[in-house]
C-alpha cells in the first residue's frame, strides 16, 4: 500500500498514513486556516500529480484530496538514446528512452516484453520481461556499437562494390551498395573499443583503384554511432618503366609541374613502376644515379 503524508512547510513531512484497499486516506486533526502540501509515495506507480497543495479553512468539512494514478512507473539507467519496443498482449508500442536516468508509464497492469531497438547498437540484453505489480528498474548497455562511413566514386566510373575492401580495427566491414555513386562500410566493434585509436583503412585487389585517404583515424563518437572516414575513390594508371642496360638501384621521381609525386628505385633488371596515379595529368619521370649519365 502506498503512503501519503502531510507537511505544512515544505520538504518537512509532518504526519503521514496508509491508504486502504478502497484507495482512501484520512489525515485527522489537521489545524485550520493553514496551507499544507500533500505528497503522494510513488512506488513503482505513475501519477498525474504526486503532490496536492491544500488550503484548509475554517469552514473547512473533510476536502477531499483525489491523486490521480495512470500507470506503472518503470525507471532506466541508459548509456545513450533510443526506442524502446513495449509489447503486450500481441500489442506493440515504443516508447522515447532518454541518454541517462529517466523513467517511463505503462498504462496496463501485467506482463510487459520490452525489447531495445537500436540501428547503432547491440545490447547486452536484447529483451526484458517485467510485471508491473512490482518495482522495476532496468540497465540499458550496449555490448557492441557500430562504426560506419562511405566510400564515394564518380557514376562514370564503373567500380564494382567486390572490388572494395574496408578494415575497421583490423576486421573486415560489411559493405553495402546505397547508390550509384555509394557504397556504405559497417562493421559493430565491442563498446570498450578504443574510438580515439580507431584506425579505418580503405583498400583493394585492384592495384589501379586509388583512395583518398588511404586509411585515417576516427575523431571521438557521439555515442553509440561512430561515424568513421568517408573515402573516394577512383580508377587510375600505372606507369611503368627500364633503365637499360639493366641499372639496379637508379633513384626514379615522377613530377607534376616540378612536384614530385612520387620517388623509387630501379630492380636488378632495371624496371621500375609508379601507381596508382590519377588520370588526365602530364607526368614527367627523372632518373638519376652517382657516377653513370642517364638520358631518356
């Protein structure tokens, strides 16, 4: 049974009694023309108001005091926010669970199952059964929480999702197409996973597909989501050369406008090769090595 008590300044119970089995309450020799406050216990019950402020006046003759109750209060603890399925009886509701402690009503006495829902998460539990004649407090944490990102190309470009590998931490993430122009990575991580060291990297069998970055580190998530490194790619070319006679060890550059791209040097058969490296630029090669003159 629920308690109410009586105060006459506040926060300051002064007397309190049991409400009966008919839900009535009596407080008895309550002075007049005075001001009190009525509190209502709440338990595991919800109530539109669980405290009543009462003028008694002299004329006073036994007011009446009505707390309204309209469910059952269950109380959460949640890492971050999300919906939360309620089911009873084959009927289905969700409920709006906040980052934090909060709490939540269900309208009718019973059996509840009560299943978290969540595209950035998995749960520790992925249900509760409760019944609402008893106090209920429930422990939402996440075991896994998802890492996601995209990787961008031109419509033009006819890059096929097989061609494209992800990896998150060191696992392989789930790659889906979205667009012409989109694949989306995926991967759920275990939630103690380190995201300041995350490290993302974007690859390929094809030695000619080029991605920017290559691989990066993740900033700092909102929980649960991480939003991992977008990625673009594209299809480039491969450039190929030979000091002859067969010089091993030549220093060969490749330069953009008198930038260097990038540097090499020859194998014993005096090959050498650059890429992948974007298409539609000029490219100048220079080869040099101490003691021999190399002319193209």
């Amino acid at each position: 049974m629920n308690e109410v008590g009586i105060a006459d300044t506040p926060d300051k119970i002064k007397k309190t009694t049991t409400v009966d089995r008919e839900g009535k309450f009596e407080f008895t020799r309550v002075q007049r023309e005075k001001k009190y406050n009525m509190v209502i216990e709440k338990k595991h019950f919800c109530w539109v108001k669980d405290s009543i402020k009462l003028h008694v006046k002299k004329e006073s003759r036994g007011d009446m005091t009505v707390f309204e109750h309209v469910g059952y209060r269950i109380t959460y603890d949640a890492d971050f926010a999300f919906k939360l399925q309620t089911t009873k009886n084959g009927k289905t509701s969700n409920v709006d669970v906040t980052e934090g402690e909060g709490q939540f009503c269900l309208q009718e006495a019973g059996q509840w199952k009560l299943k978290p829902v969540s595209d950035c998460a998995v749960f520790m539990e992925e249900e509760a059964v409760i019944e609402t004649d008893e106090e209920n407090h429930l422990n939402f944490r996440a075991e896994r929480v998802k890492v996601s990102g995209s990787i961008m190309h031109h419509k033009e470009e006819k890059i096929h999702i097989s061609e494209l590998r992800v990896q998150v931490a060191g696992e392989e993430a789930l790659l889906k197409r979205k667009s012409e122009d989109r694949v989306q990575y995926s991967i759920y991580l275990p939630s103690d996973v380190n995201t300041r060291k995350l490290v993302i990297k974007a690859y390929s069998n094809d030695k000619l597909l080029m991605f920017t970055p290559t691989k990066a580190d993740t900033e700092a998530p909102t929980a649960p989501c991480i939003v991992g490194t977008d990625f673009s790619v594209s299809r480039g070319l491969m450039l190929e050369g030979q000091v002859t006679p067969a010089v091993e060890n030549v220093t060969v550059t490749v330069k953009v406008d008198e930038e260097i791209i990038e540097t090499t040097l020859t194998g014993a058969d005096g090959r050498y090769v650059f890429g992948p490296l974007p298409i539609g630029q000029e490219y100048k090669v220079w080869a040099r090595k101490d003691d021999y003159i190399i002319e193209a």
